[in-house]
C-alpha cells in the first residue's frame, strides 16, 4: 500500500517494490525482512510510532475491541452511542470504514495492515474526528499490526475457540489476546470470563454474573434485550431491539465504554444506546412470518449463544464451516448445534479449496443425534429444504455468513447472500 499524507511526511509506502528516494519506507514487523531492499533505494525508514506522531494523530481517542465473539457489535454501538451524543466519530471493521455517520470504505480485514489504519486515523483526523473505534483481531495482536497506536480504551468480550488453524493451541490464542491487555492504560474487562490475563492497574469492569463496575442488576430478553445498570451508587435501565442474551453483554459493555471515554450522564448513554438497532447479518430478522433470522456465528461458542438466546423456541438451524481454516472445531459447532436445534441443516460456508462434503462430514462427526442431521451441499437447497419443513411457531437460524455478499469456491467469489437468497425463496421484496 501507498499513501501521501502530504505535508512533510509526504509519500509512505509498506511495499520495497514501491520504495524510492521520495518516499517513507514504513517498517513493521510483517515487512521489516525487506529494509535492505527498500534502502537500497534511498527510501527513509519511519515507523508506525513515528508515522503516528507526525501526523498528529494522537490528539484521536482510539478505542480497541477485541475478543472471539462480539467485537462487530459491541464496536459499532459505541460508534452509534458517541454519533447520538453528538461525538464526531470514525469506526474501522470487519464492515469497512465509517466517518461521522458515512461509509467510506468496504468490508476489509477485521484490522487492516498498520499502514491502512493509519491512513483512516488520519482520515478521520482530518473530519475532525474525536474518537476512533477498531476492531482488533488476535492476528493484529500477534503480527502487531497496532504498533505505535496509544488506545484510550481496550475492550475485552471474551475469549473462546477460534483460530486454531493459526494459534494452533487455546492456551497460544488466549495468551495473544491477553497480551493486549499487559500496558497500565484504560481497559474494560468482561468480568464473567476469568480466562484471560490483564493489568488491573486502570481496569473497569463489566458484567451479568459477578460484581463489576457496571452490573447488569436485572434484564430480559423477551422482544428485545433490556436491563437494569448499576454503575456505583447510579441505577439506570435501558432497552434495545437487539436479540440473545450476548448482546446484553455487548451493548452493556458499549455504554461502559462510551462512559468510560466521555463522563456523560449515564443515564442519556443508556437512552443513546436504546437507538442502536444492532449490525446487519447480526441476529437479523429476515422474515417475520415464518421467523427467520440471519447470523455470523461460526464458532462453537458463537452458535451456542445464538441457539441459547431462542431456545424457549423449536429452532432448525442451517450451517456450515469455513475452508482452509481451524478444522478442529468443525465437530464442535456441529456438536454445539445439534445440542438444542431440533434439526440441523450440514451445508457449505465458504469452502474455498476444500472438498465441502468433507467439510461437512467433519461437522457430523461431532454430532450423536445422526437422525437430526441433513447434508446438502447446496446452501441454496439447504435453506430452500429449512424453509420447506419449517413448522408453525418454529425458528429458522442461517448461520456462518452474516451479511457476506459472496461464497468463496476454488479462488472464485460467486455472488450468494443468505438475506437475498431467503427472500427470493419467499417472494419478499
């Protein structure tokens, strides 16, 4: 990638085949095997750290998100709580790129390259932007694709099986992810986990189980997800139209943080946070009639929750695994599925160069109940199947894919929307 920053700092580039005389050669862990070749061409070497303080962009409040799940919602609600509170904000994720309310850019890595997140800091810089709110993958952390950035807030969900394909153990993925949380700055934990390591020196906390600095003190779940909140000695309710109970866990930790960040009133970032509708493809409600809701869940612990958020209902769910990823928890989402689904539907993800019925009898070796299981490798015909047997006062749940425009198949990316493909099943509009 190149960038002109203009000004002093001029042309910046983290490719050596791009350097030369007139241009910064940005040097980060993932590149730094190429400093010889980019001073061989006269490049000037700068580093995130100093790349950041040229350009001012430390006068941005950036806040970090991380965890396994819940790190898309829990990042764009306090985007929407600051946005409402009449805070000029920008929000980088999974979902591209957001300045005051605008999008800028398409969906990209969950957290870009460090030249990349730079550019959009000095992007929202350049808005006027007061705070800056990121997702941060446990690949970032690990290939320190934040260096040199100074967070105001790290954000902890939770932290559960993912990733193993790069990790390669659970104790190797926790140990990135606590890494983040080592520094003596702002940082606010989910206090229901105890798996994960941190600095307590500046910590908040949050939670529904065990004494935190924001306690969720009563909630339901019934249409939408509401509550009570204690901060100290301030007790403040809220509601939402968001679904399941991990969002109770995400948007509370979304109003902690807004909080945490501004002093506000508590009680106007509650009422902020009851104008947040939740993110597209996240526990969204497709069809009303039959009930037919669309989600990202790919993990073990993220299927669980979804199913454990519906399970006063009958739930079919249709799913499926990614390729060329953690094979290892394919029998546990399979597992995690069939525990309350009445029946489950084995399809394709994104198989990419694997073989999908392999993929898919890798997921039904977790599963004991084999009459509950059905194989189609067909997610078009998966669904259709779902949505032909799916009874009165049952729930449909379409998992893995969220709101992805596309299947990835053998390096091609064929067009395929689980909302559209839905609604086309159903002559919705």
């Amino acid at each position: 990638m190149t960038v002109d920053f203009g000004g002093d700092i001029g042309i910046v580039t983290d490719d050596s085949r791009e350097a030369d005389k007139d241009k910064h050669f940005l040097v980060t862990k993932l590149n730094k095997s190429y400093i010889e070749e980019a001073t061989s061409k006269n490049a000037k070497l700068i580093t995130p750290k100093e790349l950041i303080e040229k350009l001012g962009l430390n006068s941005l409040d950036v806040v970090g998100i991380t965890g396994t799940n819940g790190k898309t919602t829990t990042a764009a609600a306090i985007y929407s709580i600051l946005l409402d509170l009449g805070y000029k904000t920008a929000l980088q994720g999974t979902r591209g790129l957001f300045i005051n309310d605008k999008k800028i850019e398409d969906k990209s890595l969950t957290t870009p390259p460090s030249l990349a997140t730079i550019y959009h800091m000095f992007e929202a810089k350049k808005s006027l932007c007061e705070f800056f709110v990121m997702e941060v993958s446990s690949h970032a952390i690990d290939q320190n694709r934040i260096e040199g950035i100074e967070f105001a807030l790290k954000i902890h969900t939770n932290v559960t099986s993912d990733h193993l394909d790069y990790h390669k153990t659970l104790e190797e993925y926790r140990a990135v992810k606590s890494s983040f949380f080592q520094d003596s700055g702002k940082k606010l934990i989910n206090r229901d986990e105890d798996i994960l390591h941190f600095n307590i020196q500046n910590s908040f906390s949050y939670g529904i189980e065990n004494p935190a600095t924001y306690k969720i003190m009563a909630y339901t779940l019934g249409g939408g997800v509401s509550g009570v909140l204690k901060h100290f000695e301030t007790v403040v309710p809220f509601e939402t139209t968001l679904q399941g109970f991990f969002n109770l866990y995400n948007i509370t930790a979304a109003i902690a943080a807004v909080h945490i960040l501004t002093d506000e009133d508590l009680g106007e970032i509650c009422e902020a946070a009851e104008n947040f509708g939740g993110v597209s493809g996240r526990m969204e409600t497709v069809s009303e009639k039959p009930l037919i809701i669309v989600d990202f869940a790919h993990t073990e612990d993220g299927i669980k929750q979804v199913l454990d958020s519906l399970k006063e209902k009958e739930v079919r769910v249709v799913f499926g695994a990614g390729g060329d990823r953690d094979r290892s928890k394919r029998p546990a989402m399979g597992r995690a599925a069939a525990s309350i689904a009445k029946k489950v539907y084995i399809t394709s993800d994104n198989p990419r160069s694997e073989d999908p019925a392999k993929i898919i009898d890798e997921i039904a070796e977790g599963i004991k109940e084999k009459d509950k299981i059905e194989k189609i490798v067909d997610r078009k015909e998966a669904i259709k199947k779902a949505i032909d047997e799916l009874e009165d006062g049952e729930v449909l749940l379409v998992l893995g894919k969220g709101d992805e425009a596309f299947q990835e198949i053998n390096g091609t990316k064929i067009p395929f929307d689980d909302r559209e493909v839905i609604r086309e099943i159903l002559n919705l509009k």
